[in-house]
C-alpha cells in the first residue's frame, strides 16, 4: 500500500510520537507526587549556584533601561521571557514558601513585562520595571545578606 520509506517513516512518527505521550504521561503524574513535598522540584537538580542565576538576571535586568530609551521592545520582550523563566528556576532552589513567593511574583512581572512590551506600551514598561525592581530588592533585602554572612 504504501512504499517501503513510507512505512518507515509512519513506524518512526508514531514510535517517537508514542514516546512523546508515555513521557508527557509521565511527568505529569511526577508533578503532583512533587508538590507534595516542599522543596521537592521533581527531580530537577540545579547545576549553578544560585548567585551566579540572579547574577546573570541582575544583569540582563540592568540593561532594559538602555533598550526602552531605544524603543526597543521586541529585545525587552525577548529579555523579559527569559527573566521569567529564570525567575521560574530561582524557585527551584529555596524551600522558603517567601522565596518562592517572591520568585513567583518576578516571574509574573516579567510575563507581564513581556505583554507590555510587545504592545509598544513604554509607559506600562516603565511602571512594570519599577514594580519588579521592588520585588527584587525586597527579596534581596531578606535572602541575599543572609547568604553571604555564610
């Protein structure tokens, strides 16, 4: 019926196709059995410490207010997604419901960063930029003094 590269080709989608699925299946009966333990994050295991993930955050933060004296949203969006999701990692380190609650929270800032500026809106940027500058330094003000008096 069909010729011979077809099949294979068939028999290989819906192998990998099948996998994809048993995995999927997987991981989200994993996700519940991790959140029943805090600090649990699932299996994953950070390979950097933490400062040298907000290091990098620190920074790329620092240089959006460059990039809107520019107008440039499309590199602010891009910057703030992946802000988000390292603010989605930073959650991963720390058992402390707060710091999660701040890592959370810069996450959500970040999605909204990102919304902002995809609709060019310099103002909602700025007003954004300024709200997760707080949240950052509220977090640091508690968690990062008390990591380097270690």
């Amino acid at each position: 019926m069909f010729p011979q590269w077809r099949s294979k080709y068939l028999s290989a989608t819906v192998a990998v196709l099948g996998g994809a699925y048993l995995g999927f299946l997987s991981l989200a009966g994993g996700a519940g059995r991790a959140e029943e333990k805090a600090g649990d994050s699932g299996g994953y295991k950070p390979v950097a410490p933490l400062e040298v993930v907000m290091k990098h955050a620190d920074d790329i933060f620092g240089g959006l207010d460059k990039k809107l004296e520019k107008k440039q949203f499309l590199a602010i969006k891009k910057e703030a997604q992946f802000l988000a999701e390292l603010s989605n990692l930073a959650a991963q380190y720390k058992t402390e419901e707060d710091f999660k609650k701040f890592a959370n929270t810069g996450k959500d800032l970040f999605l909204q960063l990102s919304q902002a500026s995809g609709k060019k809106d310099a103002g909602e940027v700025k007003i954004l930029m300024d709200k997760i500058d707080k949240n950052c330094e509220a977090c640091h003000d508690k968690y990062k003094e008390k990591e380097e008096k270690k």
